[in-house]
C-alpha cells in the first residue's frame, strides 16, 4: 500500500459566505498540510471568487473542514476516478508553500 495514501486524508470543506455562495470542495490532502493551516491561522486568498472586486481571503476554522475519511482504499477510489470537486484550499497557497516547514 502507498505510503501516502496513509498520510492523506479525504476532506469537506464548507464556509459560509455572507452575501454569494459558498465556499465547498471535497478533495483529498495531506492531513499534516491541513492541520497546520487551521491551527497556525494561515489566511487562505481566493481572490475575486466570489464576483469582481470580491477580494475573498481569511483564515480557515476547524469547523469549516471536515475530514472525511483517511482510509487508503476509499481514498484511492476518489483519486483514480477524479472524484474531488470544488475548491481545495492548498491549491490557493504559494506553489511552495510547505517547502521549509517541519511538519
């Protein structure tokens, strides 16, 4: 089995948006990326997501993510049939971000 299929997890993500829809995605993350990113507050910036001009940004609350499933298996299936949807926060973080951080 993969070793990182064991370190990922499979994740909901639902943020209520005051005035436009909201923020949701199912997508599959290292659970070490994802827990860092909630305790140390990092603030996520969407951008203009929700219409021009938006400027969407903040941090992401433990209430905000959900963690699905860590088994490998259930994982392996949403991964080689493309089932993530929606947004994933990582994807919104710099290209490196995790790079020089000891998880």
């Amino acid at each position: 089995m993969n070793t990182e299929l064991r370190e990922t997890g499979l994740f909901k993500l639902h943020i209520l948006m005051k005035r436009s829809s909201d923020l949701e995605g199912v997508f599959i993350a290292p659970k070490s990326y994802i827990d860092y990113i909630i305790k140390n507050a990092i603030v996520i910036y969407w951008g203009e997501i929700a219409g021009k001009h938006s400027e969407v940004y903040g941090s992401i609350k433990s209430e905000e993510i959900t963690l699905i499933t860590d088994d490998p298996a259930i994982i392996k299936i949403v991964f080689d049939y493309n089932l993530q949807s929606g947004l994933n926060p990582l994807d919104y973080l710099e290209e490196d971000y995790f790079e020089n951080i000891e998880l």
